[in-house]
C-alpha cells in the first residue's frame, strides 16, 4: 500500500462534500478538520452519525455535536435543559431533535419555556420549546 492510500484511508469519506467548512477561516478549519475528519476522532463525528443513519445534517452542526450561530459563535447548551420537564414526554428519537434544535441548538434564543423561566414565570407542563402546546 502506498503512502497516499494509506493517508486516504484515514480521511473521513465525506469530507469532501461537508458544507459545514464554507463557514470557518482557514485555521478554526484546519483544527476540526485535523481532529475529525483526518484524525482519530473521525468516527465520534456528529454529521458523520447522522449521515450514515440516512438523517438530516444541519449546516451548523459541528462534528463535535453543538451547533455555530449566525455568528460564528458556538451554540452552547440551554441552562435548564436537565431540569426540563418536556422530555419525559418524548420518545429518544423525537427528544433529540428537538433538543439538537432548541436546547444545544440555533434555535437555543428561541425556545418558549426557557423565555418563561428566565422571566421567573410558571411553564405549562406541556408548552413546547416552538411555543406550541402537545397534544393540540
């Protein structure tokens, strides 16, 4: 085996096509890309999960699981997110998306109950992070 298959297969096969790297400056890109998709973290990658499992990637998804802001910044996780009640409602599946969205997400600004709780307001059980009720 010669050094360049060698080196490709260590390089994550969607690499080439991740549009997550339009969004970075040349260094921040060659850190993730070092450490994912060339490195030994390339299995761990977030968008890589998903897209082998067939699922939609997000643009903003980092390998690493949080989401960039419009911004640039990093998303980081919504404060109350271990004590929200909502979950217990969901199955694992549906949990996550919403969570993915809302609570680590771009969306993280957004979400109903957490404008409720900083406002030091009661949250009904079953408002959704979209402002919307379940079950209506």
């Amino acid at each position: 085996m010669t050094n360049q298959s060698q080196d490709t297969e260590h390089v994550c096969v969607y690499l080439k096509h991740c549009v997550v790297w339009k969004r970075f400056n040349t260094n921040s890109k060659f850190f993730w890309i070092k450490s994912y998709c060339q490195g030994s973290r390339r299995d761990e990658c977030a968008r890589k999960q998903l897209k082998i499992k067939n699922k939609f990637v997000p643009d903003e998804l980092l390998p690493n699981g949080a989401y960039l802001t419009h911004d640039g910044g990093e998303v980081s996780e919504c404060e109350y997110l271990a004590n929200c009640s909502i979950w217990k409602k969901f199955d694992a599946n549906n949990k996550m998306t919403w969570i993915k969205a809302y609570c680590q997400g771009p969306k993280i600004s957004e979400c109903a109950r957490k404008r409720l709780l900083a406002a030091g307001e009661n949250v009904p059980e079953n408002l959704l992070p979209n402002g919307k009720t379940l079950g209506s």
